[in-house]
C-alpha cells in the first residue's frame, strides 16, 4: 500500500518535446493539400462529379459537393401556391399589363437552354437543362414603353427580389422557365415559375416569381441590398463547361 | 514527497478547458449551420439562408480568438508541445490495438497518438476552412475558379470534421474520468496510471522532486 508502482514493469518518464515533430507536420501536410485542392478543385470537381453521376446518382442528391445544386432560400422553407389560381403578372411601363397562368405560359413559344449553374460563392451545376418562354418574348407580348430601362423581379415569397437592365433582359439566353431537367419545376427550385440568367451568378435567377415590373430603373434586390454585384455577370476565367451567348 | 495512490493529477489548467469548451460551442454551432446550409432537406425546412449564413460566418470567424488567447497559458504552450512530438512509442501504439491493451503495453505519454493527430486534425482544419470559407464570402477578390476549388474543398474536408468529431465525442462518451478531467482540469492517479503510464511517471517523478506542475 506505502508502493506507488501499480503495474509489474516501471515504466519510463515522459519527457516532453522528445520525438519527431508529426504534428507540425500533418498540419502542413493538410493545409498544402487545402490549397492545392482550391487551386485544382474546379477541375477536379468536375471530374469527380462525372465520375459519382455515372455510377451513384443519388449521393448528388445528398451530397451537393458531388456536383448537385445547394438550396437557397431566404424564408422559412418554400413559398406556397395554387396551380390553378398562380398568375405570372407582367405591369409597368407596357402597353398591356398581363396576368399569365400556367397554361397561357405553356401555349407561349417555349425555349430551352442546356447551361451551367453558377453560383457567385463558387459552386456550380454543369450543363444543366431548362425550358419556359424567353423573357424577351414575355417582354414583347406586354409591349415595353419608350423609355423603359430596366425590368424588376418579385418574388411571392414575399422577400426576394431582383432586376436586370432592358439590354439584359432582352438577351436569347434568359428564361422565364417552368421546368429543370425535362420535368416542371419542383418546391425546392422555385415552382411553378422562376427566372433563369444564363450568363450571371446563380442569385439573379429569381425563384417562386411573383411579378415582372417594367421600369425606368434598376430596383437593386435581395442579395445585391446585402453587398453583391448588381452587375452579376459570370467571369471569363470561370473555367465553366459551356459556352457563353455573346 | 511520493504522491499516494489516491493522489490527483493536475490535467487541464482553466485557460485550457475554457479553451476546448469555446472552441466545441462555436464547432457544433459551425458543424450544424453547416448543414442547413449545404444539406438540401435541412436548407428547405430551416430556410432563413442570410440569418444561418450570418451565424456560420460569425462562428467561423470568431474560432481563433480562444486559440490566439490559449497562446497566452504556459500550461496550453507546453501541451501543445507534447501533441506536436512523436517517438517510437506512438507509432508502436498506432500500429497495435493488442499492444495498447496488454497491462504495462505501449507507454503513453499526457497524450496519446490518436489525440495527437486529432489535435493535428483539428488545427489544419480550422485554418483551412477559415481560408477557405474567406474565399467563398469574399468571393469578389477571387477568380471564380479559386471559388469553385474553394468551395470543393470546404464541402468534403467538412464532412471529414463531422466523421472527425463525432468519432472525438465518441471516445469521450467511452470514459467519464477523462471527459471530467476536462471540466475539474483534475485526473486521478490511478486513471492516469492505466491511460497514460509515461505521463504518470513524469509526475510522481516531479512530485518526489517537489517541482510544482505548472497551472497557469
């Protein structure tokens, strides 16, 4: 009982910062693997996502970083609409306001586009597929006003909101759209009908679209309020699978 | 004077336990607004993207400061050299699970192996998603394709923190007396002589030589 040995063998000291620094070592080790995969993960995402979506599509699903899309939204869950009664109001300076359903969009001349997603923090969906009606069809059925310069979005989320230039909104690669991979629009991507803006950051391409309001100005929307480019125009060096529309 | 067989061993001083519960709050904050944020099902039912995307950038922000403050202690100072060294005997108690386990097996220092790269681990980890998650947020000063390899690498080293940790919390659930010496800052002797036999030595040495262990 007097005896502090407990064990049979008397076991050597500790002597502290005897050995090889390992743990120096692991952090530098994983920190330069963290740049190298900042500096080559666009290219190697793509390669890894192409490789996962022809074997385990699902994990996508679960996994956006096996290149599926993230969800944004910016209240609390998605905004709630009735098929039947959900009406796509275009108004401002037109000639005719219009209150489009469902199915007026569907009798419209429908587009589609098979393009990159991109989101301005870096993520993106390569080749993705919409369809819907080219919003400068939209724009042409309502008739726009001398000295309109500018179209803004709404959402009937009630919070979002967004806008583009008439140069820009009369460009062939922007859809009002009412489907995604060749099936109607899901909750989650903004049924029953959104914006798509091919050439800019994914925040431009406003879900759950309420109204299309024609203006002399830019109303500024949600995101850019919070510090983001108006302008929101996807980079040259962006190393994006398809090709940009001039 | 030789310490008794009851004796109680100073672990964790109050600098270093104030740190590991800092760093785990804003960790479980980070790991959880994490998932709404990335995790389809979750970002749909919880929403609110600007509100859980201001909670995730804070917390991420706000990780060194216990870091940078623990530099300070002189007892955290001396520990992290411990984690950093590796001598044959963290190797020989990697390699062998039967080794460990054998009475009077591996010597095993404050720390073992494992909470040495765990330590490592978690060091690289905040310093590479807090560059990471820099790019992504002050995604203007960056080429969208550094955005891209940002935000690849920020997706999957975080789910290897989640394995990571829950793996920490696992092992932690595995022995009272070591998660309770990281809320007194005590462990008993006796703990102590089964768990980390050279760190034992090392005291009853330093007792019977009367040197105070540093508690800063």
């Amino acid at each position: 009982m007097s005896n502090i040995e407990t064990n049979t063998t008397e076991v050597a000291p500790e002597v502290p910062g005897l050995g090889s620094p390992v743990g120096r070592r692991v952090v530098l080790g994983m920190v330069g693997l963290g740049i190298a995969g900042v500096a080559g993960g666009s290219w190697l995402s793509a390669g890894m996502t192409d490789a996962i979506n022809s074997t385990v599509p699902q994990v996508s699903g679960v996994f956006p970083g096996a290149g599926g899309f993230r969800i944004y939204t910016v209240i609390s869950g998605y905004p709630s609409y009735d098929a039947a009664s959900y009406r796509l109001t275009v108004g401002g300076l037109v000639d005719k306001p219009l209150s489009l359903s469902l199915s007026d969009l569907a009798a419209m001349k429908q587009t589609g586009l098979t393009k990159d997603f991109q989101c301005v923090t870096g993520w993106r969906v390569a080749n993705v597929p919409w369809s819907g009606v080219l919003l400068s069809d939209v724009l042409s059925a309502a008739g726009v006003q001398a000295g309109a310069g500018a179209v803004n979005f709404n959402s009937f989320d009630g919070a979002y909101t967004e806008s583009l230039t008439m140069d820009e909104a009369l460009r062939p690669d922007i859809l009002v759209a009412t489907s995604l991979f060749n099936q109607p629009l899901t909750d989650e991507h903004g049924a029953p009908v959104r914006l798509y803006v091919a050439p800019m950051y994914g925040y431009k391409s406003i879900k759950w679209l309420g109204g299309i309001t024609v203006a002399k100005t830019v109303d500024p929307g949600y995101w850019e309020k919070l510090g983001y480019d108006v302008e929101a125009w996807v980079g040259q060096s962006n190393g994006r699978s398809d090709a940009p529309i001039a | 004077m030789p310490l008794s067989p009851d004796a109680v061993l100073a672990r964790f001083s109050k600098a270093e336990r104030a740190l590991h519960w800092s760093v785990a709050v804003l960790m479980i904050i980070l790991i959880l607004t994490g998932a709404c944020l990335y995790l389809p099902v979750l970002s749909g039912l919880i929403g609110n993207r600007y509100i859980v995307q201001t909670l995730h950038i804070w917390s991420g922000f706000l990780l060194p400061i216990p870091i940078i403050l623990a530099m300070f202690s002189r007892a955290f100072r001396r520990d992290t050299q411990r984690l950093n060294r590796f001598t044959s005997y963290d190797w020989q108690w990697l390699k062998s699970k039967r080794a460990r386990a054998r009475v009077g097996g591996v010597p095993v220092g404050k720390f073992n192996a494992g909470q040495k790269l765990y330590a490592a681990f978690a060091l690289a980890s905040i310093i590479i998603m807090l560059g990471t998650g820099s790019i992504m947020e002050f995604n203007s000063y960056f080429q969208d394709f550094l955005r891209t390899g940002a935000t690849f690498v920020h997706d999957w080293l975080s789910l290897a923190i989640v394995v990571v940790v829950v793996g920490h919390i696992y092992k932690a659930l595995g022995d009272a007396t070591a998660r309770m010496a990281m809320v007194t800052g005590s462990a008993p002797l006796s703990w102590a002589e089964r768990e980390h036999s050279a760190w034992a030595a090392e005291q009853k040495a330093l007792a019977s030589t009367e040197s105070p262990a540093p508690t800063a």
